[in-house]
C-alpha cells in the first residue's frame, strides 16, 4: 500500500499543471456547495426568523365552550382553558418546546378622548412571552417599557400615529396617558395606563393589538379564576410543528386543538421546501460534474501511463496494487481539492456578507449561515466523489497486462 501511494505522487506531480487543473476543478465545485448551501440556510433562517421568530410556532386552545360567570352575575360561554396543570404537562410532552408562554385574549374598544378603536388585548405572562415575542430582546418597544401592573399597557405603533394625527398629547408628563377599555359586548369600562408603543413589524398587529398582564385581561372580564384563552410556544426545531402538534394532541385529549405555523404558512413552508430542494440539485449537479472531469482526467492518465505500468507490472506490482495507485491519486486530488475548496468558499461566503449589504441598515443583503458541520460535509463528499471517480480507471489499470502494453506500444 506504501508502494502504491509513492507511485501514485510521483505520477501526480509528473504532471503539475494537469494535477494543478484537476485540484482547481474540485475546489470550485467544494466552493460553489458551501457558498450556495451557506447562501440557501442564511436566507432560510432570516425568513424564518422574520416570519415566525417573534410568534407562536404551535398553539393550543379550547375546542369547547365553557361558561365563565362574570363580575356582574352575567354568564358567557367562551373557549377557555381553565386546566392549570396543563402548561406543565405541555413543557414535559418534548424538549424541543423553548418557550412555553399563557394567554388570555379579550377583543374589545380602546377609547382615548373621543376616539374608539377595536383592540385584542393580549394578557401575557410577560416574563415568559419575552422569548417568544422578543419585546425587548429585539428593542419593540418603540416608546416606553414594558407593563407592570395589571392595570397597565402597551398599544401597537398604529394606534400612536393615529392619534398623533388627531394632535392628541401622549406625552404629557403632567398627564399620564390612560385609555378606558371596554370588552366586546359589555357596557363597564376598565382604565390601563398606557406605558409605552410597540412596533411588531406587521401592520394588522401593530393596528389591533394591546398588550399587558393576564391579570389585566381577567379584571377586563371582572373575574378571579384562572382562565386564559391559549398555550404559545417556540421550539428549537420549527420544522417538527406539525408532528409534535399531531403527537399534543394525543397526549392532551379531544377537548383541547392546535394550530401551527406549517399549516397555517403552508406558502411559507412550500418556499423553503423548493430552497432546499434547489440548493440539494445545484450540489448534485457540481458533484456529478467534478466526478466525471476526475474520471476522464483519471482514465486518460491510465493510457499516458501504461508503459509506466506494465513495466511496473513485469518488475512484480499486483494487480491490487495498481489499482490502489489511481484510487490513492484519486483522494490525494480529493484532500487537496477539498481543503482549497473550503477556503475558497469560506473566503467568497465572507466577502459576500461583508460587500453585499443594504445602504440603510449596513446589515448584509442576505445573511448566510455558515455551519462547520456543512462545510464538513462538503469536504467530505467531495473527497467521496474523487475516490469514486478513480473506481473505473483503478479497475482498467488493473486488469491491463503486461502483454497488452507492449502490443499496444
């Protein structure tokens, strides 16, 4: 084996410029996989981040109505859950849940000198929402902070600039800014403060949403109990919504549904489908190209050295081993053709974020996610299509005698 890797260099750098050519060939092709499969996942992860990163990836509510009687001796039915131990059995169904967050929703009027609005107050767990909706990790919050108290909020950026028009004061520091809230269906009146504006980057939101404590959602419906309206959750796989929602729903009976995000972005989902399905047919396409320019070189080297190895072989080299020479030439072009690769796409993959980027903002046009384990992988099923490439020529050095080389000659 030492024999055949000594034979296979020196045939090798017999030939640099051809040899040079070869490494070249494959380190473009290790090149273009790293650089387009850290082009496909960058664009990938930011529309996933963009689209559901500061959402609720999977969500659980009631499928029933359950009546809830009210401060004022009024009974309503609504699909609540009122089930406290059912968060905790949700955060032990998987590992993959993240972030595990309560809701209490109430659609009703904001009303603010004159100006009624429709708003969905949304009582969160405020400490656990954070890292779901990223109110503050992300800077959100466009005014003000978050609520403390339950008889404090925060409203979309739409309703600010609604009311900016109507040269109604926010800011009056003299005069705190309060709305009166009134639920959907009811005459009483609750008051929140309103203690900063947040911007979600989504207009509908922004327009409808207030934000603040369940406990002042609860006293919006004038009740002590627990009741919320849903489960939120985040997890670190996206792409296993739909089968842990299938799985849930097992676990947690008929009486409770989900939804999530890879049913209701069905589009979403279907554009990062065909993503990865081109970036995997791009890479193939190079694979099979460096394979067939390696076993073309590789075969047209077997002629130009057949006097080399027929003399080899009256001198007592095996079979084996002549075969083993090309195969050895063939992962020698691999390691060196991968490591360059590597560099080259690594190096374009860099220069890429650092040129391509947005005037406005200074951030990268699209932003690339490059893995090692990728570029791992890359390098190696580069160095795997070099060994296979050099099987057909191995097998023709082998079965070449030394009678064929001097009939040939």
């Amino acid at each position: 084996m030492k024999l055949a890797f000594s034979i296979a260099w020196r045939f090798l750098m017999s030939a640099k410029k051809q040899t040079l050519v070869i490494v070249l060939g494959i380190a473009v092709g290790v090149s273009v996989q790293v650089f387009i499969g850290s082009l496909i996942s960058g664009l990938q992860k930011d529309l996933i981040n963009t689209a559901i990163g500061s959402t609720s990836q999977l969500t659980v509510q009631s499928d029933i109505d359950r009546e809830v009687e009210l401060s004022n001796d009024f009974t309503v039915e609504i699909p609540i859950i009122n089930d406290q131990e059912l968060v905790n059995d949700i955060k032990n169904h998987s590992d993959v849940f993240v972030h595990v967050t309560e809701a209490l929703d109430v659609i009703g009027f904001v009303e603010k000198d004159g100006i009624e609005k429709q708003v969905v107050f949304r009582g969160l767990d405020l400490e656990n929402a954070e890292g779901i909706y990223k109110l503050e990790t992300d800077e959100k919050i466009v005014y003000g902070r978050l609520p403390e108290t339950s008889d404090e909020m925060i409203l979309g950026i739409e309703f600010l600039n609604e009311y900016e028009e109507n040269d109604i004061d926010l800011f009056d520091e003299n005069n705190p800014i309060t709305v009166d809230v009134r639920r959907q269906g009811s005459t009483e009146i609750d008051t929140f403060k309103i203690v900063g504006f947040f911007d979600l980057g989504v207009k509908a939101l922004n327009n409808t949403w207030g934000i603040g404590t369940i406990e002042g959602a609860k006293s919006i419906y004038g009740i002590d109990s627990y009741m919320i309206s849903s489960i939120e959750m985040q997890m670190s796989d996206p792409f296993l919504a739909e089968e842990l929602a299938l799985s849930l729903e097992l676990e947690i009976g008929d009486t409770y549904k989900t939804s999530n995000w890879m049913v209701e972005q069905a589009s979403l989902l279907s554009g990062l489908q065909g993503q990865s399905i081109s970036s995997i047919m791009i890479q193939v396409f190079v694979i099979v190209a460096v394979v067939l320019g390696i076993a073309s070189t590789l075969a047209i080297t077997v002629i130009q050295k057949s006097k080399q190895i027929g003399i080899l072989k009256a001198m007592g080299l095996k079979d084996k081993d002549a075969s083993l020479v090309f195969l050895f030439e063939g992962a020698i072009l691999g390691v060196f053709g991968a490591i360059v690769g590597v560099l080259f796409g690594v190096g374009l993959s860099l220069s890429f974020v650092t040129f391509a980027i947005d005037s406005t903002t200074g951030d990268p046009v699209v932003p690339l996610n490059i893995e090692p384990g990728f570029i791992a992988l890359s390098a190696g099923i580069a160095l795997f299509a070099s060994i296979l490439s050099a099987l057909l020529p191995a097998i023709r050095s082998s079965k070449m005698t030394v009678i064929e080389v001097i009939r040939n000659a």
